[in-house]
C-alpha cells in the first residue's frame, strides 16, 4: 500500500510562488489532480516524481524522502507533460534505454512488455520523430510502466489521443487502481477525471482547495444553494408549497426538461421538507436529481471561491 505524503510542502522560483504550503497523501487507486493552469500541478508532480526538491516541507514514499532517494524513484513511474524525448531513437530503442537505466535483469522482456501494454508494439521501430502526439504519449507511457512502478504520475496523459486510446489508457490506469497502485493524473477535461477518478484533489492558485469525493465536496459547501430537478405528477402545486418554506430560495418551471428548477439553501432541511410536502398534498415524485452535483460544477465553485 504505497503512499505519498506531501507534508505542509511549498515550493517557489525566485519570487514566483509555484506551490504554497499544500498538505495531502496520495494513496492506492486512481486520483485525479485538478486546478485551472498556473494552479502548480506540473511542480506538484515534479516533486512527487523527484525531479524538483520542495522549498520548505517535505515530500515522501512510505515514509522516506523522495528527493535524490534512488530506492523511491524504483517505485515511481512519470508522464511528464513537457517532452523531453529523443527523436532519433525508435520507441523500442527509447523504452529499452529506461529499462536498462532502471538495471533490470532483462530489459528487452520488459521493454516488449511495456510497449505491448499501450498498443505500441506495430510502430516500435519507427523513430520517435515521425510520431503523432497520441503516439508520443503511449511511449512515454510505456517508457514509464517499464519497471513496473506501485507509483504512476501523469501529468495530462490524454493530450492528443484520439478517442480510441484515451479509452484503452482510461482502462488501463483503472485496473492499475483496482489492483492497489497508487496511480495520479491531472487533466483539464473534468469529464475524464469524473469518469475515471475515484478521489479528486484540488489546486487553486498554489493552494490545496478541496480533497475527496467531489459529490461530498459539493455537499460541504453549504454557502452555496443546492440545485434540483423534480419531476412530479403536480408541479405547480408542489412549487408552491416548497416556496413557503425556508430551505428554498428559488423555484422555475422548466419547460423544455417539464420539470422544476429548485435552490435549495439548506441541504439538510429540503431533503426532509421534500417527501413530506409531497406525501402531505398527495403529490408523486418522478425525479428528484441534483443539477449542480457534477465535476465541472464544483470545479467551477472552488475556482471561483
């Protein structure tokens, strides 16, 4: 059960605040790493991969630095976003090259198994400079699982798939979760974190926003009013008895959803006021669904925040 823990960790180039004192543990399954662009998430992988050293804090494997430790870098395989590639290699020539720097005892069935795990197998001994974006990726994807890591880092690991083998990476990296590898990715396309991530952590401008589930994260901010959509078989009547009350704030009829539009501004209250109403005016609900309780809305919320 391989852990990172990033202790009250901040780092800086020159008066540049990159990560500011950010506390959190990345641990077995698949997390997805969130923050608009300068949030710092490239500089918290980096030093989760020990490619920088924090400024001030620490950032540790099972309890060890990870910082110039060759035993933590064994455990840890990277996808950085930025290349740093050698295009007069071929992808065999380049996976080979990690396997061996890593001294595995046979670095030829392992670089066969590596690429072959990312569908690169057919183009491995072209050279890496006629590659397409999706291509260059699955190499560096490969160069990175070649010694097997408990630990994977990617840093935006889908730029430039095309929708095939975003899927086929998709699945790959849930069945390295589900099997107890600690595996982190960050992506500017919420849908894939929400479909893929079962624990999500949040930068927002060096700083660490959120933490954990984003329904529960949602559920927390009770600052913000809760949005529904219900169905019914009385919708005006049941509007009107919900707007009475104090856990709402503002009710509308969609019409093209033939649904209500409801803020609720206390979650705990609406939840219980809700049946009862309906119970009481012997209404039928169809659809009780939270409209807000996406990624992408509370994303939108933590941004603004």
């Amino acid at each position: 059960m391989t852990t990172i823990h990033i202790d009250h960790t901040s780092r800086w180039f020159g008066n540049v605040v990159a990560v500011n004192d950010i506390t959190m543990d990345i641990g077995p399954g698949v997390t997805g790493l969130l923050g608009p662009n300068g949030a710092g998430k490239s500089t918290l992988i980096n030093m989760m991969g020990g490619f920088l050293p924090p400024s001030t804090g620490g950032v540790t494997l099972d309890g060890a630095p990870i910082w110039r430790n060759q035993n933590a870098y064994k455990e840890i395989g990277l996808v950085p976003e930025r290349e740093g590639m050698y295009d007069f290699l071929t992808g065999w020539e380049f996976v080979l090259a990690n396997a061996e720097l890593h001294k595995l005892s046979d670095p030829a069935s392992a670089a066969r198994k590596a690429l072959a795990t990312v569908e690169m197998t057919d183009a491995q001994d072209r050279k890496i400079s006629t590659y397409s974006k999706g291509m260059r990726q699955r190499v560096k994807m490969a160069s990175a699982l070649v010694h097997d890591p408990s630990v994977l880092l990617l840093d935006e690991p889908f730029n430039g798939m095309d929708p095939r083998q975003r899927m086929q990476l998709m699945q790959l990296l849930r069945q390295m979760g589900e099997t107890g590898r600690t595996v982190l990715f960050s992506s500017h396309i919420l849908e894939e974190v929400e479909q893929l991530a079962s624990h999500i952590e949040v930068v927002v401008a060096g700083r660490h926003a959120a933490s954990g589930d984003f329904r529960k994260i949602r559920r927390l901010m009770t600052d913000r009013p809760h949005r529904y959509l219900v169905r019914s078989s009385d919708d005006r009547r049941l509007a009107a008895a919900l707007i009475a009350d104090a856990s709402t704030a503002g009710i509308e009829l969609d019409w093209n959803e033939k649904a209500l539009q409801i803020q609720a501004i206390d979650f705990g209250r609406f939840t219980d006021v809700l049946p009862r109403l309906a119970r009481e005016h012997g209404i039928r609900l169809y659809t009780v669904s939270p409209s807000d309780e996406s990624l992408e809305s509370v994303f939108s919320y933590l941004v603004a925040a």
